[in-house]
C-alpha cells in the first residue's frame, strides 16, 4: 500500500460543481491497471473546498469502486476535526489516512507532536504524514519527523518540501524498519526512490499513470539509464502541471485526455487559454492525445 506509484485524485465536478461520481468511476478506470494505490481528498483532490460530506462521500466512493488500496486524506488545522475526519474516513473504508500538517496556526514542534498523537490515539489505521510547506507555512523538520514516527500507526510521510536533504536525513534518522517516504514532488521522484524513497503520491499519474510507473519499474528493476530517460521525456509535463496553482492545470490535462474533470472550485479558476495551448502541446509531445 505505501510504495509504487499512488495518484492524488483529482475530484471532478459537473457543471453545477457538483461531485461527478460517474466521471470518477471512469477516471479510476483509466487508473488502476497501473498504479498501486490511490489517494482521493489531497489537495489535488480539492479538500479544501469539498464539505464534509462531500470529502467523506469520496473517500467511501473510491473505496467502494476501486480493488486498489485508497488512502484517505484526512488533516486540518484542527486537532479536534482532524481527528473526527480521520474516523469518518476509516469508517468510509480507506486503508490508511494521509494526514496534512496544520496550516495557518504555525505550531511549534511539541504541538505537531501532540497533534499527531492525539489523532493517532483514536484511530486504528496506519497514518501518512504529509509535509507541504509551501501550502502549511510550516516545515517539517527531520529530526521532529524521527520523533513522530515513533508513533505506533504514522507508517510513511509525503514530503514535499523539495529538499532532497531533508528527505535524506529523514530516511537516514527514522530507525522504525517499514517508515516509508514517499515523494510529494513528480519531479523528485527518481532523486528520492535513489535515495532510499518507496514511490510517490502524484499529480501527474492522473495524466500518464503508466509513463510514472514505467518510470518506477524501471528503477526497481535496476534499469537505472531507462529510468533517467523517462524521467525526462516526462519532465516537461511535472512542469505544465504547475504552470498555475494546482491542481487548475492537471485539471485542464485530463478534460484534453477526455477524462472527468471539470472546473475547479473557486477561488480557483480554470486555466487561461494561453497556458493551456502550453499545456496541450507538452501531453501532444508525449502522445498522450
């Protein structure tokens, strides 16, 4: 469950911003013969603006639709409702819970701690930590991340602080034997699987989940030279993705594959068409359409 390639869904929505159910069971279609988990609720998965029905609705639908083992996300600022989310996800039947740091509140590293406790007390499945802090305004460190593993559940973390250092001395600190790091950068996923990372929660695996686990494969089965030339045939497309905010431009990519999106919420807008004839010709170029 917590190595391979593990796409962090985008959640479609039908012209009215409503859930697109359907438009998700196909795009889970389209995913699963090639990855290895899934994650619905992330921020590509447009949390942040999803009610609570709504994110707890996604997660049991995806559970339900999908063989692949799905990983909920579950975080918010709120020690009180991260925790109350995380059960309503585990009751919704995902395997694990990827739990975002507490954004805006800016704790220091004894309340990360005690945060992550204090979930992991009232909960029964394994916890992934996911360190953003371009999104939180608080990083992670390594040496805190040591002691947060020590938690009985937190099994793995999502780190996508884009410091390849931070990731090193992370695998090299954490002494729990299955801690697994996952990247949260498409980017950094060669680096980090060279360094001793499992996999990656990604974006761009909703766009080209087989090219991201070829890419994988690759370099599990020591083919390192085909590895690095995959890496860079799919570098301009890490690159589009975050040609705006995402998941604005991954959104723009599927609606082009003919896969479910939709608009995303506001605040977030849809692409300008300027990036998106940018964005086309790059999954053009990789004979993606």
């Amino acid at each position: 469950m917590f190595k391979g390639v593990i796409p962090a869904l985008v959640t479609p929505f039908k012209e009215d911003f409503s859930v697109d159910y359907e438009g998700l069971a196909k795009n889970l279609d389209y995913l699963e013969k090639h990855v290895d988990a899934l994650v619905p609720c992330g921020t590509t998965g447009e949390a942040s603006t999803l009610s609570y029905e709504e994110h707890v609705d996604v997660v049991r639908f995806v559970a339900e639709t999908s063989k692949l083992p799905v990983i909920g996300g579950s975080g918010s600022n709120s020690t009180r409702e991260a925790i109350w989310l995380t059960k309503e996800v585990e009751r919704a039947g995902a395997e694990a819970a990827m739990l975002v740091t507490p954004y805006y509140n800016k704790p220091n590293d004894t309340g990360l701690l005690e945060h992550y406790k204090a979930i992991a007390k009232e909960v029964s499945i394994p916890l992934i930590i996911y360190n953003i802090p371009g999104r939180t305004g608080i990083n992670v460190s390594a040496q805190l991340m040591a002691k947060i593993a020590e938690i009985e559940n937190v099994v793995g973390v999502k780190e996508a602080s884009g410091n390849l250092k931070q990731v090193s001395d992370i695998i090299r600190l954490v002494k729990k034997k299955d801690f697994t790091v996952l990247s949260g950068d498409d980017f950094l996923t060669l680096p980090i699987l060279a360094i001793g990372g499992k996999g990656v929660i990604s974006v761009a695996a909703n766009v080209a989940p087989k090219m991201m686990k070829d890419l994988y494969n690759a370099f599990v089965e020591g083919n390192i030279a085909k590895a690095i030339e995959i890496h860079q045939r799919l570098s301009p497309l890490f690159d589009a993705l975050f040609i705006d905010t995402n998941p604005i431009p991954v959104k723009k990519a599927m609606e082009l594959l003919g896969l479910a999106a939709g608009k995303p919420r506001l605040p977030l807008v849809e692409l300008s068409p300027e990036k998106t004839e940018k964005l086309k010709a790059v999954i053009k170029e990789l004979g993606l359409i």
